[in-house]
C-alpha cells in the first residue's frame, strides 16, 4: 500500500518517520516548499512531490496534513478527483466529518485529532469515522498512530473535549513545568538545573502513571500529613487549581466548537 501525504509539516514528518520506523509502506508527500521536500526525501528516504494530483492518483490511502485555514483550497482541488476506493484521513483541527464528506468523493474518511508529542512517537490521538465505515484503511490508520504513539476511537461529538484535554493538554502541561522551572530558580537554583529537575519529574510522573497507577493514589503516597507536599498542595486548594485548569479546558473546547462552525 502506497500513503501519501498532502503537506509536509511537522505532524506529517512525525508520521513519516513512525510509518518508516515500521518499514512496512511506500510513502509520497506533496509539499510545496522545495527545501523542506528535499528534507523529507533525504531524510526519510521518501518520494515527494509538489503536486497534490500526484498524489491522489498514485496512493489507496490519503493524509491531509495541511492547516485549517487552506483545507478548502485543497479540497476543492482534489475532491472530485479521489475514488470511493481510497481512504482519507484528516489531521486538521476544526474539519468536521460532515465538511470532509461534502467535498470529498468517498464516504472512507477518518477525522483524527493527534498531539504534539506524536513528535516524539509519544502521541495521544482519537479517532472519529462514519457508522457505516468497514473498511481495512481503519487499520491502516490505526497503524499509522500507533507508530506515532497511542491512539483510541471516540465518537466525533467528543472531538472537541479531546481538542481542549490531548490537544491543549501539552501547553497547559508545559505551563505547569515552566512555573515550576520558575519557582525553582526563584528559591535560588540555576535555571538548568531547575529545569532538569522539573522535567524529569514530570516524565519519571508520568512513567509512574501510565503503569495505571490512580493519580489520586500517587498523589496521597507523595503526600505525608503536615510535611512539604501538603503545604504545597494546600495553596493549590486555596486557590482553586483544580477549577482553573477545568475552567481552561471549557474555554478551549468552545473555542474547538467556533472554530469548527460551518466545517
């Protein structure tokens, strides 16, 4: 099975890389920026192109990897040019299945919301598709995520709570650990090491966490009566930590929804 690839950002690189980890599938990226084809293609071994025809008319399974903003343009490029044969999958926040399935001549299309740690084969992505979808390019796709890192199925009412928690989740994380790495240089430590010590205690964390451990339970071992962590915790609780991050994560699921009106 051939891939192929409109757009070569950073998304689609992540992508190429864990389809090629893989060794599994040809792969074909339609980019239109030469320098960055060149990278691609020497990087990765790949096939590029900066035409976006070539690839629909060469690859069964299609990535539209390209931003918000210029989807329309592309499909309305390509849409009437890719078979009921062929699968397409978006990775562009905002499209709606609805959207896809109006401008695109198949009914095979899966919508996924993917994350910035697929940058590092470290991804949490969802996966939305027609009902009626039953077809062997939902494992190709699962495929694909899984190279770049974990991925699950969820109805796509829920796509935009999994914008504002696996979608914004990475700056709102990166935030806590930045104010760490300031709290730290603030009680005297140098910013390197404060940094060392605040990443790696935010991975070594979640490491802990993803062995199913309950973040409550992780929390309560962390935490003696009346000693350091508790204090800490209890400005957290004094200030309402718990509802301002629940509060964020409203705001960026509506923002999701106004975003994704009409598409």
């Amino acid at each position: 099975m051939k891939i192929g690839f409109i757009g070569g950002g950073n998304m689609a690189e992540a992508m190429v890389k864990g389809i090629r980890e893989q060794g599994k599938m040809e792969i074909l990226v339609s980019e239109p920026k030469g320098e960055r084809a060149r990278f691609l293609q020497e990087t990765y071994g790949i096939e590029t192109t900066q035409s976006n025809a070539d690839v629909v008319n060469t690859c069964s399974f299609i990535v539209l990897a390209v931003k918000p903003q210029n989807m329309e343009e592309v499909l309305n490029e390509i849409g009437a040019s890719v078979s009921d044969e062929q699968t397409v999958m978006s990775i562009a926040a905002g499209i709606t299945l609805d959207y896809l399935t109006s401008k695109i001549n198949t009914n095979k299309i899966i919508r996924v919301m993917p994350n910035t740690p697929a940058l590092v084969q470290e991804g949490m992505s969802v996966m939305s598709l027609c009902d009626c979808f039953a077809d062997e390019g939902i494992n190709v796709a699962r495929d694909i995520l899984m190279s770049i890192g974990k991925v699950i199925t969820l109805p796509e009412k829920h796509i935009n709570a999994v914008t504002a928690l696996s979608g914004s989740g990475p700056a709102f994380i990166a935030l806590f650990i930045e104010s760490l790495i300031k709290g730290g240089v603030a009680l005297g430590l140098s910013e390197y090491d404060a940094q060392m010590l605040a990443v790696q205690t935010a991975l070594g964390t979640s490491k802990l966490l993803d062995t199913g451990m309950n973040p409550s339970k992780l929390r309560e071992m962390v935490t003696s009566p009346g000693g350091t962590t508790a204090a800490g915790l209890k400005v957290f609780e004094d200030r309402g930590f718990q509802d301002i991050i629940i509060n964020a994560m409203v705001a960026a699921e509506n923002r999701a929804k106004e975003l994704g009106k009409g598409r």
